[in-house]
C-alpha cells in the first residue's frame, strides 16, 4: 500500500503542462518505435483490402494483426483490421478493431468464432456527428439474423443504467451454438471524452466479471479501434497490474500508452484522452486503497491536496477525535451537519515517467508524430444516434484551446503514399460507399443561382439593365 500511495501522490503532483508534455513524447517516440521495431503494414495496404479499411491510414501492423484462419467460403481471405494487445499477463490478451463495414461484418464474426470471445466492448455509437461508425453486427431484442453462415441471437437486452446497453447474444455455426456479452457504453462523446471517469471504471468492472476465467481474448472495438479503444485496453491493463501486485516505482503511463502503440497504431490518439487515463487511474488507485470510504464519501471525486498524500484514517483515531470534539464544545455555539457536496473536479495528474514492469525502456529518446482518427468537423447531426451530452460535472482537466488530434482519412480515398492529411468541412468531400463517411450537399443544383428547394440565401435579382423610362403621365404638357 505504501508503494501504491506514492503512485498515487505522484500522479496528484503533475500538472497539466506537464502531462501534454507526455503525450507529446508519446506521439514522437510513436514514430522512432515504428522505425526502430521495423513495424511495417503491407497486408492492410493490398489493394484487395484497401477497402476493409474504415480509414486508410489506420492500418494493423503486420507483425501484431490478427490473421484470419477460418475460411467459410472461398471469397474468404485472411485480413481484418484488427490487431493483438498483449496483457499484464499472458492469459489476457486483447484484440483492438475497427467497427465492421457492411462489407467486413462476416469477417467480424470469423474473427469472434475462431478466437471464441466471450466478451466485446463497443465503445462508441453506430452513428455519431451524422456518420456511420459501426456497422450493426447484431440485431433487435429477441431476434436473430444472418450475417453468411453465422446466425446471431439477441438473447436479452437491458440498461443497467443510462450509460450502458448489455446484449446477450448467442451465435451459431455449422450446428454449433456458443454464447458472448456484449457491452455498448453510450456515453463517450464524438472526440471528445466522458465528464466523469466512474463510468468507464463501472463498465470495466462489469466487463472483467463477464470475463471471469476465460482465456479467450477481450475484444474492444469503436470506430477505428485506435482512440477509445486504446484508453479502455490501457485502464484495464493498468488494473490489471494492480490487482496482480505488478506495479512498480517506476511505474508510468506514458510507457503503458507506448506499450500499446507498438502493438495498435494510434492507440490513445488525443491529448484529451491521455489526459482521461491519468484521472481515472487516480480514481482507481484511491478506490483501491480506501474502497469502503470512496463508496460512502465518493472519494474518488473529491480533490484532494498535491503536498501530500492523505492517508487512510484509522477507526479508532477517528472515535478519538470525535470524543476530543465533544469535550471541547464549552465555546462552540453552531450545529454541524453532515451534508453531500457536490461534486468536485478530479484533481491533477501527475507523474514523472515510470516504465512498465517487464517492458523495454528503449523508447525514451525519440522524434514527430503520428496521427490518427477525426473526422470533419460540421457534419450534419443525426436524429437518432448522432451526439452525446456530457455530463454536468466538468472534467478534471481545463480543455485545451488548441487540442492535439491523430487524423484519419476515410479509406475510401484513393492510398497515397507520404501525404499529410488535415481535417476538411464536408463539402469539399465527395464519398462514393456509404460505408466511410457519407456527407450531402445541401445545394444540388449549383449552376443556377437559386436551387430548388433552398431557402434563398443564394438567390439574386439580377441588375437591371438600364434606368426605367419615365411614366407617360409625366411627359404631358399641361394645356
């Protein structure tokens, strides 16, 4: 515990420059990693599966994607975009995806059946900011469909509260029937991050006791399988040191992030995320070392002083010093009453830089970037499925005015090999699958000057062409 408080007592220290500053090694050394491990993507850049890709420059590394084995017909081959995340131990392992294009959605199954995963994790919606994010690979409440040879089952479908959405499924192949969870968290905002950090924490829990002791690997997934799925692998990585007593004093996040990113490109691809691991861990780090009085006083939202970590009362000390009150009441003539505060914003990350238990530290001197998955801002807003309010609680750390993002180009562009990519406004995108990324004109007429149908800010009354001739009544003489 004395290990863990001092973990935790650095993490309060650092503040929010000092943590930017992190992520911005992070992308840097991201790039001399991929040069000095030899990391190479040629399967995801064949031209047979340019188009499984939801974004073209989000490709699983050769040397850690996942290699389809079961063949269902013979159109089959053995490409998905997904990619291997080795775990705290070797029972643990993960597999960080892309959410399935119309076009990939069997392949998706292939995938779960051979590797028989017993749990997904779906961290985002299907459709958000007006765009396809995920394909649909279930269906209704106590129904079934086909996706090729595989039948799916919704078993049941409950909201354990307004964050989450489990569904039982089951799924059958060649007379066989197998059983997984499925865990969709609702509430992560479209590039942006949860207000609050209990309820990705609350989703973790529920997914590691779905988990229990199966071997099979965890598969997470969003729309790239890059930003929010590398902030769920990285927290329940961290827990996962925790609870099997691997921490160390040179224990850091920013290494648990590289870690990742040399098995998934992009992982964690915001500031803004790496930011959010950093407070949720704080939380989970009080949690652990006071988790009777986190749940009855919400520790874990209260701020607490960055001199120095506070350490757990014990009991008796605490009766003592309500007896010492008592007696010294002769001068005190208000009334003290026991009252919720609200709740306060998490404090300040912290942290020198630590390694990971058992994990190379050749990756603390290194170079520029690596960018990932934003889409165009602007884009119409769904009815249904299109964006996420945050909660009212603010988050911890004051967001940035000029955020860091790592882009990503829809894949149904054409591969072009060393360009940059930068976001661009919807209408300069012209997208043929309605797979990657669908955006409309709101003008569809543009070679007339008032479209039919618009609400006339492009109409004009042309110029007249010369001044009027005056009425006739003016140019009669009076007599």
């Amino acid at each position: 515990m004395d290990l863990l408080s001092e973990l935790l007592s650095h993490l309060e220290a650092a503040d929010h420059l000092e943590v930017e500053q992190q992520y911005s090694m992070v992308r840097s050394q991201s790039v001399a990693l991929k040069r000095e491990l030899s990391l190479s993507s040629e399967a995801g850049a064949l031209k047979e599966n340019i188009k499984k890709n939801r974004y073209k420059d989000i490709l699983p590394y050769d040397q850690s994607r996942v290699i389809l084995s079961l063949l269902t017909s013979d159109s089959d081959s053995d490409y998905i975009n997904a990619s291997f995340i080795q775990g705290a131990s070797s029972s643990s392992p993960y597999i960080a995806c892309q959410g399935p294009l119309s076009s990939t959605v069997t392949d998706f199954w292939r995938m779960i059946w051979q590797h028989e995963v017993k749990v997904i994790v779906m961290a985002c919606r299907e459709v958000e900011m007006g765009k396809k994010k995920c394909e649909r690979y279930w269906t209704e409440a106590h129904q079934s469909t086909s996706f090729g040879p595989f039948t799916v089952t919704n078993v049941e479908e409950t909201r354990p509260n307004e964050d989450v959405v489990i569904r039982e499924l089951t799924v059958s192949y060649l007379q066989m029937s197998r059983s997984l969870i499925q865990y969709q968290f609702l509430s992560w905002p479209d590039h942006d991050v949860p207000s609050e950090t209990s309820g990705v924490l609350d989703l973790l829990d529920r997914v590691r006791t779905s988990q229990g002791t199966h071997s099979s690997p965890l598969l997470v997934h969003c729309s790239a399988g890059c930003g929010r799925t590398g902030v769920i692998c990285a927290l329940d990585y961290i827990h996962d040191l925790l609870v099997t007593k691997q921490l160390t004093a040179d224990f850091s996040i920013m290494d648990v992030v590289l870690f990742l990113r040399r098995q998934r490109p992009s992982a964690v691809q915001t500031k803004e995320q790496y930011l959010f691991i950093f407070t949720a861990v704080i939380s989970m780090f009080k949690n652990f070392l006071q988790p009777s009085a986190s749940e009855l006083y919400n520790i874990s939202q209260v701020e607490l002083p960055t001199s120095e970590p506070k350490k757990p009362q014990k009991k008796n000390s605490i009766a003592a010093s309500s007896t010492n009150r008592r007696s010294k009441q002769v001068e005190m003539n208000d009334t003290y009453a026991v009252v919720n505060k609200p709740r306060q914003p998490l404090p300040p990350p912290s942290g020198p830089a630590y390694s990971v238990v058992n994990k190379p530290k050749s990756s603390r001197t290194m170079p520029a970037s690596h960018h990932y998955d934003n889409e165009p801002s602007g884009a119409p807003a769904a009815p249904i499925y299109s964006t996420v309010k945050p909660r009212a609680s603010p988050h911890s750390f004051p967001r940035s005015t000029t955020p860091i993002y790592d882009i990503a180009a829809p894949s149904s562009q054409r591969p072009n090999e060393g360009r940059d990519y930068h976001l661009v406004s919807a209408e300069h995108l012209s997208l043929s699958d309605n797979d990657y990324e669908d955006f409309s004109s709101s003008v569809s007429d543009v070679t007339s000057f008032c479209s039919p149908g618009s609400i006339g800010f492009n109409c004009r009354v042309q110029k007249p062409r010369g001044p009027r001739d005056p009425p006739a009544e003016w140019s009669r003489l009076e007599r």
